[in-house]
C-alpha cells in the first residue's frame, strides 16, 4: 500500500459492501411499492387457501405471512412481498396453506 493512499484497501471494500446492501434495500423497496397487493379472489390464492386475515383460518394456529420464510416484506410493515405469488404483495396479517416457520 502506497503512504499516499487516503483509503485503505479494507476500508474501500466496507464501503463497497455498505453501497450494495444499501442499493438492495432501496430496491427491494421500491418493488414493494409498486406490487399489487393479491386479492382472496385470484386463482393462485385460491390454490393456497390464502386469506388477508390469518384469524378468519384456523389452521393458522395464530401463525401469519409476517411469521412465514417466504414472506419478504420489511418487518413492521402492513404488506409485502411473497416467494409464493410472484410480483404480487401479501398483507402480513394474511395467511395460507403454504406458510412455512422461519428459520
């Protein structure tokens, strides 16, 4: 390493992996923003049994999309993405048979 060099090789790639992670959030919400939010009504949510309200289920036991491993919206936030129902949002309250416990 040069004397010269104002920034270390260690302190360029923090801040590399800082700009990325950053770029992916920001991303990832502004997809969200953007996403429909799927009705009871669609097909693919039919399939799954998916309902806004996990407590109209009780084969929920209390569990919601929020809880669930595909869900991929921000914690604390009323809605989001899910693995299941591509490029359609979730309520976090909802539910369906696909519900998988996150790990």
């Amino acid at each position: 390493m040069d004397a010269q060099d104002p920034v270390s090789r260690r302190q360029l790639l923090q801040r590399i992996a800082l700009a990325a992670s950053i770029g992916t959030l920001t991303t990832a919400q502004l997809r969200a923003a953007e996403s429909p939010l799927i009705s009871e009504d669609d097909p693919e949510a039919k399939a799954v049994k998916y309902v806004e309200d996990a407590t109209r289920a009780k084969e929920a036991k209390k569990n919601t999309c929020a809880t669930c491993a595909s869900y991929t919206g921000l914690d604390g936030t009323a809605r989001g993405g899910c693995r299941i129902f591509k490029d359609k949002d979730v309520k976090a309250a909802g539910w369906c048979k696909s519900w998988t416990p996150q790990m």
